[in-house]
C-alpha cells in the first residue's frame, strides 16, 4: 500500500470520529466516552474500507484504538478539556504514532 492511500485512510477515519464525536457528544450532550466509542467504530470501518493490506490495515485499527486509549486518558485525566479538543489532540499523536508503525512495520513489502 502507498503512503499516500494509507494516509488517506487513516486522516479520514480520524476527521469521521471527531465528526462522529461532535454530533454525538456537542449536538446531544451525550456521554463523552459513549461518544467516543460510536465515534472510534465508525473510524474503524472507514479505516478498513479505504486500507489495503493486512499489515495496514491491522496498523489502522490498532491505531484507532491506541488514539481512543489516549482520548479516554485526557477525558478522564482532565475533566476540564473539552472532548473534540481531546480527540483532536490524540488523533494528532495516533497519526504520528501509525507513520512510524507504517515506515517500520508496512513498508518493508
């Protein structure tokens, strides 16, 4: 799989969930980690649609759940934060973490 179509997949699942969680949490004031969790089955779907590969694919979804796992830390860490600032924040670091997952573990097909 191409960097480029790997990214692809992986910043359109993350734009999904923060959408997701948005209209979740923002629009109906729902629970933020129930939020989350719709939001982070909607991302994987995506994820694995647009993904080819196994190894890609398998790195997307794991990359979905460790930003979820950064998220519910900053939700419950800091109450105060808001919880599409949270997602944002741990997609940024999921995404750095899933290209050098790729560069490492993907690439060397």
């Amino acid at each position: 799989m191409r960097l480029a179509r790997f990214t692809a997949a992986l910043i359109a699942g993350f734009l999904l969930e923060v959408l997701v969680l948005h209209l979740l949490h923002g629009a109906s004031g729902g629970p933020a980690f129930l939020a989350g969790l719709a939001a982070l089955a909607a991302a994987m779907a995506v994820m694995w649609v647009i993904g080819e590969g196994r190894r890609a694919r398998y790195l997307l979804l794991t990359t979905a759940l460790f930003g979820y796992g950064l998220f519910a830390a900053l939700v419950f860490g800091s109450p105060d934060i808001q919880p599409v600032t949270a997602r944002l924040l741990s997609s940024l670091a999921a995404i750095a973490f899933a290209l050098f997952g790729y560069a490492r573990f993907v690439s060397r097909d």
